[in-house]
C-alpha cells in the first residue's frame, strides 16, 4: 500500500498575530519586533506579522503599523508578509502600511462571524468584495474561519465553507485558508470537508490554519497532507487562540509541524533547534506562556 505525502510543505508563521492577539497584557512594541526578527531568522518564508483590527476589540494589535513598519525596514523582499483584516477600514491601514497579503477573515458559520466582526457572512462578503476592488498589487488571501466547528453552532457543514469559497473566488481572492478556529475537529470530519473541496475545487491549493485545543492537530495535518494539502500556519510555541471563540486553545505549535514533516523527509526550511531557542526566550525573557511537544522535550521552554 502507498503512503504518499506532498514533497515540500509551507509553514507560515502565525504567532505574531494569532499567538499574540490572545495575550491579555500588552506585549511592548520593541518586545514583539524582538521576537518577530528571531523568529525571522529561523529559516520560515512566510509571517503573519499582525493584525489591522479595532484596538478596542484587540489592544494588542495596537501597535500594528508600527510592528509593520519595522518588518519592511528589516525583512521586506526576504520574508513574505501577511496582516490579518476584518474589514474594509483594517485593509486600507494595511495598504498604507504596505504588506505582502492582506489575510481577510469570514466565517463559515454566522454565529461565529457576528462574535468576531459583528457581520453577518453576506455583508463580510460584500465587504471583502470592496477590498478586492482596491487591493491593487498587495496580494488577498481569504480565511475561512470556523470551517469545521464553531464554539457557538456545533459541527458546520461543508456547503457553508463553500459558499464563502465561491463567492470569494469569484470576488478575486488570490488564496484560501481554511481554519479550524477552535481546534475541536478530528482527521475524519476534516477529511470529508476537504473531499467536498477536491470534488468542487479540483487541486486548488487551499492551506488549513489547525488550532490544537483537542490535541488532534497534527492527525489533522498529517491527515491533509495525505490529500495532497501543503500549506499549513502555525505558531512557534503553540500560542494562540481566538478572542471571540469560548474554549479555543493554541495553533499548532510549528516546532511540532516542522519537526513531524521533517522526520518523514519532507523539507520545511524551518531550523527546528533555533526555532526551540526562540521559544525558549519567548517564555524566560518575554513571560510567554508557550507549549508543545518539542518544548516539553528540550525541558527548557515549556512552562508546564
Ligand atoms: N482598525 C482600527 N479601528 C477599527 C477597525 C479597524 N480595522 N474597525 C473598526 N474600528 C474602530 C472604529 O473606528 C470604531 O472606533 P470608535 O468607537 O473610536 O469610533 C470602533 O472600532 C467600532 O467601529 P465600528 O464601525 O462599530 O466597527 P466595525 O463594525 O466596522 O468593526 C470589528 C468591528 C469587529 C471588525 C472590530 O471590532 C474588530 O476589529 N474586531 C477584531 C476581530 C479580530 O481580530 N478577531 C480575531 C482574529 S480572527
Ligand atoms: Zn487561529
């Protein structure tokens, strides 16, 4: 029987977004430039350097035009960079502050999108075609948030992932990421959602954001990546969550990722010890609460 799995994977880098968005005390802006550059410098292509969002709704993104302005004085042309926005107003402070992708957020279950952008799906669809018309260059990726579960409707079904899908294909989104924002769904679930998307979509290269709050995150990777799935986010030391998601833990830590897809022979670029000692500071010289398997492993970076 054949085993087979993608020659290469993606990893992008989420945890100063994801990963600080659910810290509660303000991480100072020279703190989080820190850890960006180390991060920066562990061999990923790819950052979610923050989010363009309300600082009532999160004041730790605050300091989002300021993290950007850092990260294209240093790392613009070398790493590619992504700033999450929930609307037309955060598109437009992302364009002026000049990232590579702008990481539109809409979940497939309304409950969940009325939580985080107080839209219902359609007017965040209306909105994401507005950002459409005025992205120009700066490349659009859509995240499908709550693509498998959501804290408040339960199991969402495939036909609501792919009404967003549609629509914002047709809109010109220029990539898809769908998201399990909660972390509760499991390899079987995952794969009959993704199986909706290979009949419809055929191989569209659609990247899966995995949180890991059931412990199931890695089957769940390994189990897309077994469909011909290769692009992944992640956050280094597992930290994350959603705000306006009850009950959702940390992404998958990437240390975690890298090293599973590297220990099959499938390269990440990700230097995996300078990663761990990234983590490590994130906990001793920045107070971070981080987690995961590597980092219980190494004894050093794991707080529990
Ligand atoms: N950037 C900065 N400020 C923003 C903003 C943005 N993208 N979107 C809204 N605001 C501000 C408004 O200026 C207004 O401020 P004021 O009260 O001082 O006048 C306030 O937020 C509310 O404005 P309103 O027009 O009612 O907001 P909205 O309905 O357009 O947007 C949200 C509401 C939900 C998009 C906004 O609260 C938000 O950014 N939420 C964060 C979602 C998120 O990041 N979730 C986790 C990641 S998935
Ligand atoms: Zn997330």
């Amino acid at each position: 029987m054949s085993f087979s799995l993608p020659e290469r994977i993606e990893i992008m880098e989420v945890c100063p977004r994801d990963g600080f968005q659910s810290v509660k005390e303000f991480i100072p802006t020279e703190g989080k430039i820190a850890i960006l550059d180390a991060l920066a410098g562990t061999g990923i292509s790819t950052m979610e350097i923050t989010s363009f969002v309300s600082p009532k709704a999160i004041p730790q993104m605050a300091d989002a035009a300021d993290v950007t302005a850092h990260f294209n004085a240093k790392w613009r042309g070398k790493i590619t960079s992504v700033a999450l926005v929930p609307n037309l107003r955060g598109a437009e402070s992302a364009l002026a502050a000049g990232v590579d992708w702008m990481n539109f957020v809409i979940s497939a279950s309304v409950d969940h999108n009325m939580a985080n952008t107080r839209r219902t799906v359609e007017e965040s669809i209306e909105e994401l075609k507005k950002v459409c018309a005025l992205k120009g260059e700066t490349k659009l990726r859509l995240s499908v948030a709550t693509s498998f579960a959501c804290p408040f409707a339960g199991d969402v079904p495939p036909e609501k992932v792919v009404r967003v899908v549609e629509e914002s294909l047709d809109a010109g989104v220029d990539g898809v990421t769908l998201c399990d924002t909660i972390g509760t769904t499991d390899p079987k679930y995952l794969a009959n959602t993704l199986t909706e998307m290979r009949a419809r979509y055929g191989d569209y290269p659609f990247a899966l954001h995995l949180h890991d709050t059931h412990g199931m995150a890695l089957a769940n990777m390994l189990t897309a990546m077994r469909m011909g799935f290769s692009s992944f986010d992640a956050a280094a030391g597992g930290l994350g969550g959603c705000p306006f998601a009850p009950g959702a833990a940390g992404n998958a830590a990437t240390e975690d990722m890298a090293n599973m897809a590297e220990r099959m022979g499938i390269p990440t670029g990700i230097d995996i010890p300078k990663l761990l000692a990234v983590v490590r500071s994130m906990k001793s010289d920045f107070g971070l609460t981080t987690y995961s398997h590597l980092a219980v492993a190494d004894k050093g970076c794991c707080n529990s």
